[in-house]
C-alpha cells in the first residue's frame, strides 16, 4: 500500500518524551509563582532591627521577577534540549526490537522464511509479537516447504499417465499390426488413474479453501454407508468388517465427511493382510466432540512412518499401482478434511500390525444450525 510520508514513530516518541517535559517544567514554575511568588509584597517594605530580624529591604516581586524569569527560561530551555536527546535515545532503545521485527518482515517478503528473530530478553509486548511472529514464520516455512513437495509430487504423478499415454500411442502409430484392443484397453486404464488423480486434487483443493456448507451430519451413518459401498472390495480381498459406535453427530459438508469416511474405510482394507484381514470402524461422543475410528490388520509399521501418511503422494508400502492402490492422496485428502472441519487426525500404530486411526471432530450443538461454510 503507497503511503504519504510521515514523521517517524521515534521522531513522534522524541516529540512526546520532550513535550511532557517541558510541560512539567511549565507547572512546576507556575506551581512557584501561585504559592511562592504571589505572596511577595509589590511595594519596598523596611525592617526595623532587633535581635530577631535581619536588617535592610525586604525584597518586592518585580526584583523577583527580573531576578527568576531569565533563570526560567533558561531552565526550560536547558528541558527542552535534555527532553529531545534523552528522548530520541530511550525512543530508540525501546523501539529497537521493533526494527528487529521489521527487519524480520522484510526477509520473509523476499521469500527468506528461515530467518528468526529470537528476541532475548523478559516477556512484554514486543516479546510476545516476536514469538508470535517466529511461530508464525516455522509455520509458513513448512507450509511451503509442504506445498513445493505437493507440486513436485503431483507434477510426477500427472506426467506418468501422459506419457504412458504418449508410448501407446506411439506404439499404435509404429506399428499398425498391433493389437488395438490391447491398446484401448491400457489407454482407458491410464486415462481414469488421471481422471482419479484430477479429481482427488480437486477434492484436496475444496478442503483446504473451506468453500462448503456447513449441516447437520452424524457420523454413524456415514460409516455404515461407506461400509456398505466397500464391502464388495472386501469380500474380494477376504477382509471382514465389523461396525459398531454411537450416533455421533457434528457439523459440516456430508459430502466432504463421507469422503473422509470412504478414504479411511477404503485404505483400511486395502492395506490389510493378504488373507484372513479384519476392519474395525465405530464412532463415539466425548463431552463435545465426536470421534470417528477406524482400524485394520496388517503390516507392522513405525511411528515415524505413520507420521508421514498424511503427506500427499506418501504411501505405507511400495509404490505399486494395482487395481486399488489409490493416487497416494487418500489419507491427505482425510487430514485436510478433518482440518477444515476444525478436527484432528490421529495415526497409531498397532502393536500387532496395522493402523488405528482416529478422527475427532466438535460435536454438533443442541442451538447450532446450518450455514454457509467459510
């Protein structure tokens, strides 16, 4: 934003400093002249001599006056120019973390968010702006740095199926004898892995800009329904699925919390035992939130690993395309879900193998009705 030029803050803490000085200098010699100086006849007095009594004239006001004004002003003159440097100095001792702060700002616009100002020193005002603002500058540099590792990823994804896509279709045009079905088939194949990959980033982008309406969901519901659409992939995969829980009610996008339940469910049975695998899903009600669970057999896994699920592109095993393995945006979509919906998601690792994941999310009020979304 262009702005007129103006007085510096420390030119205008100076000014201040200085003027509050000069005013109390101004009151104190009132303060003289209304209780010391008033009381001074105006008219020569003598003194007759004795013992207790000095002798001579007794002093009148204008000898005062001439006496005391000259003095006065070069006291106030003498505040004004200690006002003004001792003023510019304090001014700038304690606007100095303030540059630091600015200083800080400036490197981060130009794209430097590794910088941190680590203001030493007590906790006040300018202390906790500072850690404010270096909580604020780790954030956004793992945002960033979140969001280069998301384009890198997606760019590799999108670029695998385009030039698959690409080999095929130079293939079909070297060689007219080869089987077109064939190629037909793995170009369909290549084409909805893409399609699938758009739309989950579609899906992610929605989540993250908030941009739905917000109603009355219950969680319970939406578990069963996306048990029920998967239970076909589970029966194929000799998994078994067992639901149970509360009515878990809360607010926001059922469309967007049934995905999240989808993704859970699906990822359950996918990365499960090869046979005899086994799918808990339930929900519950805490004093005000609602939790939804879902946890699965299978591989033993590390808690470093399981902290790197929600990653986009990021997956628990090889990265092997089958028939369900999914864009690598499944668990990620879940997070950015859960986030939106002002809830939290939890990765735990089984002792005996597999994942216990749980989201919890604020439980829908008795007074709260629906709305738009933000």
């Amino acid at each position: 934003m262009d702005r007129a030029p103006g007085l510096s803050v420390r030119l205008k803490l100076t000014l201040s400093y200085a003027g509050f000085l000069m005013l109390a200098g101004a009151l104190l010699l009132a303060a003289v002249w209304v209780f010391l100086l008033r009381y001074v006849p105006e008219r020569a007095m003598l003194t007759n001599a004795d013992e207790d009594q000095l002798n001579g004239v007794f002093p009148i006001r204008s000898v005062l006056l001439n006496v005391f004004a000259p003095r006065a002003a070069a006291v106030l003159a003498f505040l004004l120019v200690f006002g003004l440097m001792g003023g510019w100095i304090l001014a700038g001792r304690m606007l100095a973390p303030l540059t630091r702060i600015t200083d800080a700002t400036r490197m981060a616009t130009s794209g430097s968010l590794s910088h941190r100002i680590r203001l030493p020193g007590r906790k006040d005002e300018f202390s906790e702006l500072a850690d404010a603002f270096d909580t604020m500058l780790a954030r956004l540099e793992a945002h960033v740095a979140e969001q280069q590792r998301f384009a890198a990823n997606a760019s590799h994804e999108l670029r695998t199926p385009l030039a698959i896509s690409k080999t095929l279709l130079d293939v079909a045009r070297t060689d007219p004898n080869h089987d077109t079905g064939e190629i037909i088939d793995r170009l369909h194949a290549v084409n909805t892995r893409a399609i699938d990959l758009t739309e989950a980033l579609l899906l992610l982008s929605r989540a993250n800009q908030r941009s739905f309406t917000r109603e009355h969901v219950d969680l319970s519901l939406l578990a069963e329904g996306a048990t029920e659409t998967l239970l076909p992939l589970a029966e194929k995969r000799g998994v078994t699925i067992e639901t149970g829980g509360d009515i878990a009610p809360t607010i926001g996008s059922q469309a967007l919390l049934l995905q999240l339940t989808t993704n859970l469910v699906h990822n359950a049975i996918v990365h499960n035992l090869p046979e005899q695998g086994t799918v808990w899903v339930n929900t519950s009600v805490r004093t005000r939130t609602v939790v939804l669970t879902v946890e699965n057999t299978g591989e033993k896994l590390t808690p470093q690993l399981a902290s790197t699920l929600t990653e986009p592109f990021q997956r628990g095993t090889e990265r092997i395309h089958t028939d369900h393995a999914g864009v690598g945006l499944g668990l990620a979509i879940v997070k950015s879900i859960a986030l939106a919906h002002d809830g939290t998601l939890t990765l735990t690792p089984r002792s005996a193998g597999g994942m216990h994941i749980a989201v919890e999310l604020p439980a829908a009020s008795p007074h709260t009705g629906s709305g738009a979304g933000a």
